[in-house]
C-alpha cells in the first residue's frame, strides 16, 4: 500500500492533501490539533484552515495584479455558503455568486453589500428575481429567453433598472467528469452560441429599456486542470463580444470565465489555479489586441479551488467488517449525508487518522457512511492503518459541496463547521440537534 503519499504532498502549496503533522502524531489544521477539535466540537466535523482560504484568495488577486488587467473575482459561494465564509471572502476582496434566494439571504445576512452580490440559476423563480430586483444587486447573469422577459417586466414594475450578463453555452468541452459539465452544447444552462441564441438574447436586449448587458459570461465546466478549454471559450466568446460592443452597441464592460479550476483530491497532478488564470488573461488581451476592442474587466468564479482544499471532515470510526478476499469496511459516525461527493459522482478522496496521522498503511479500507444505503461511501479502498474503534478519520479536501450538499437522510442532523486559525478555532456552524430536525414537522390533527 503506498505509504509515500502523505510524506510527497507535504512539499507543494497548492496541494489539497497537506498533512500537518504535530510531534505527538496528531493531524493540526489551522494550527490546531484536529483530536482535541472533536473533542471540544465533536464529530462530524469540518474544520477549515482559515489562512488558507485567504491565502488562496490573495494568490488569485495576484496574478491579475501582476497582469494589470480590471477584474474581478466573485466566489461561487455554492461551494459553501455560510455566514462567516461569505464574510470572509468579502474580506479578501471577493464578490459572492449566489444561485437561489436561500443563498443571497445568506450573503445579505453576512453584511456583504448587494452591489457586490450576482445571481445565477437556470431557472430563478419570480421571487427569487423580485429579491434580487429589490436588494438591487451587482449583476444578475440571465440564463434563458423566459427569464429575460421575466425580469424585463419585473425591473419595469419597479421602475428599477438592473445591471446584468448573459450566460453562454460556448460549446466548449471541459475535460472533467461528464457528470459534472456544463457549457458543451447539449447543457441545460445558458444560451447556444453556435446555433445564434446568444446573439438574439443580445438582441433582445439591446430593446429591453430596463436591463443594461454589461457582458457575457460563460463556465464550461469543473473539476478543470487544462487551460485550453477556458482559452477556447475566450476565444468564441470575444466574436460574440464584438457584436454587442459593436453592432448593437450594448454598454459592455465586462467578460466572465467562470470558475471550474480543479483541485487535487488524490493523486490528480493539479496545477497552481494562478497558471490557469494567467493563461486566460494572456488569451483575452491577445484575442482583444487584435480585434481592438479595450479589455473588458476580467472575471473569474472559484468555488471549490477556494474552499475546497482548505476544508477537512474529522469522523469517529466505529464498526469495522472484513469481507474474506473481498473488501475491508470501516464505518463512520457521518456518510453521504455530510458529503454525498462519491454517491452522485464517484469522487475520491484521501485520509488518514487524525490521531496518528503518520502510520504505515496496512491494508485497503473502504469507508462507509452509517446510512441505510449500499451506495454511501465516502471512499473505496483507502490505504490506511487497520482501524481500531475511536479513531478519528480525517478526510481531506471536503470544503466544497459537502456542507453545501448535505441532507438529513436518516435524520441526521448536519455537522458543526469551525474554522481554525493560528492555533485558535471558531466556531461557524452550530451541529444541528434532533430537536432542529423535527422543527418544522407538525404533529398530525394538531395533537
Ligand atoms: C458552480 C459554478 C461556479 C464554481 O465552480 P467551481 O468548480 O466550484 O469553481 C462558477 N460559476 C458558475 C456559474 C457556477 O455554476
């Protein structure tokens, strides 16, 4: 069993899989000893690395910085969307990217101020867009024919007039997992490039008195490693630009990328996400040199390449099965219903136990949830010590969409999250109790 892995990823930054080790074999996150968090908080736990949320967030303003370029970096709070990690990224200069009304009520609710708030969706209810109307956001990214009229008319009833992009299908294949790409042609979100969709949105609006298109968007994808898809989407996109900026002479200032930059969860080479961004900004001021059009202001979406790497989930083992010449479970105290990650889309991870984070692997354990599902795993064939009950697992790179996704199957109530910072931890999400979990539920006939 390859035991050199969490020696090998201690060396590179951008890893996910940095295993901090105290001198008593402990796992540290954020300087503190992630054992005595489950024992101050208990388990589940997700425990993010605060300075590295905000040290990836300031590597980003980076290399826009040394590129000189306009932009603007607004974080996909779908990763994880919380009171305090909004905070947090307003803090570092971010914006928030929200796709539903529970999420811009978050963001409001953190203090971040609306014009630095956008919204997504492909399918925003009414509500939801009166919302957005009435807090007057940023920016609002209109994804299909229905919601331009839907919004046309709801800005004119409030004698609003709202700032917003069109999202585009650019027909970019992202080398990622199928399951999780957007932005080829056969998509549900945005509108088609290739069959003219895209330019009879901007057309339509160029009419619509109460929407002004500052730009276009597009995000073709997640989980990317390979630059070229963002460059190619840049370039279809920059034709596309010229049209509105030029022809119908739409007040276009922006050009947004999405987000999508992979991160490493196992054994993925990831590069630094600052190649991948500095390999746009070259593509957009060279395409926009030639076509001579200014440089819109440039921005980028990350979710999971902020808040992914920076988040680890402490389990507590517990029952243990070995299938003869078959396969080695271990069970944990949480499952799909705090990262349903493997279960939707067969991701993999890596972990170790907090409790003596530098142990020899003995033998592959597969880790399994405690739901009433065959399929809640959270990973196959781990490369860990042969467990013993209480240990405490760690997996790493569970800061996004795993809270974010996490349900009450079972009645389960939802993890606490706390972030841990320069030794000090603090808590961000209360666990739920059993009591949260019957809340809402009313006793039948009122008995
Ligand atoms: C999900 C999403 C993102 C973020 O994707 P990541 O893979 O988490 O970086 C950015 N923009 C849009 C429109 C999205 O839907």
């Amino acid at each position: 069993m390859p035991e050199q892995e969490v020696v090998a990823v201690r060396e590179s930054d951008h890893s996910s899989l940095q295993a901090d080790i105290d001198t008593n074999h402990h796992l540290r996150v954020g300087g503190c000893d992630a054992v005595e968090l489950t024992k101050s908080y208990g388990t589940p736990l997700i425990v993010y690395d605060e300075e590295r949320l905000r040290r990836t967030i300031r590597a980003f303003h980076e290399v826009f910085q040394r590129e000189r370029v306009e932009y603007q970096i607004s974080y996909a709070s779908k990763a994880f969307c919380t009171m305090a990690m909004c905070q947090l990224v307003y803090e570092e200069g971010c914006g928030i990217d929200v796709v539903s009304g529970g999420e811009l009520y978050t963001a409001l609710a953190s203090g971040v101020p609306a014009h630095a708030i956008h919204m997504h969706g492909n399918n925003k209810t009414p509500d939801e867009l009166e919302y957005a109307v009435r807090e007057n956001i940023g920016a609002i990214i209109i994804d299909n024919f229905y919601e331009l009229s839907l919004l046309q008319d709801i800005a004119a009833a409030r004698g609003r007039n709202v700032d917003v992009l069109i999202r585009v299908a650019p027909g970019v294949e992202a080398h990622t997992h199928e399951f999780i790409a957007t932005g080829g042609q056969d998509s549900k979100f945005g509108f088609d490039l290739s069959s003219g969709q895209a330019g009879e949105a901007l057309r339509q609006l160029s009419r619509a008195e109460n929407l002004r298109c500052v730009g276009l968007h597009s995000h073709i994808g997640s989980q990317i490693f390979d630059a070229e898809g963002f460059v190619v989407a840049v370039e279809r996109l920059a034709d596309l630009y010229h049209f509105g900026a030029i022809e119908l002479k739409l007040p276009f200032r922006v050009l947004n990328v999405g987000g999508g930059f992979g991160i490493q969860y196992t054994d993925e080479d990831a590069p630094p996400v600052s190649e991948t961004i500095s390999a746009i900004v070259a593509t957009a001021k060279e395409v926009f040199g030639r076509k001579e059009i200014p440089l819109p202001t440039l921005w980028i979406e990350p979710g999971r390449s902020i808040a992914g790497p920076a988040g680890v989930t402490l389990y507590q083992v517990g029952s243990q099965k070995r299938v003869p010449g078959i396969r080695n479970y271990l069970a944990i105290d949480g499952g799909m219903t705090d990262n349903p990650r493997l279960a939707l889309y067969g991701a993999k991870y890596h972990a170790v136990y907090a409790n003596r984070a530098d142990a020899t692997p003995e033998d592959a354990w597969s880790v399994a949830g405690k739901c009433c599902e065959s399929g809640d795993m959270i990973i196959w064939d781990a490369p860990l010590p042969n467990p013993q009950a209480g240990d405490i697992l760690a997996v790493f790179a569970t800061g996004a969409y795993n809270y974010s996704m996490a349900s009450h199957y079972n009645r389960i109530p939802k993890p606490a999250v706390v972030f841990a910072r320069n030794g000090k931890a603090e808590l961000v999400v209360q666990r739920e109790t059993w009591a949260d979990l019957v809340r809402r539920d009313m006793p039948l006939r009122g008995k």
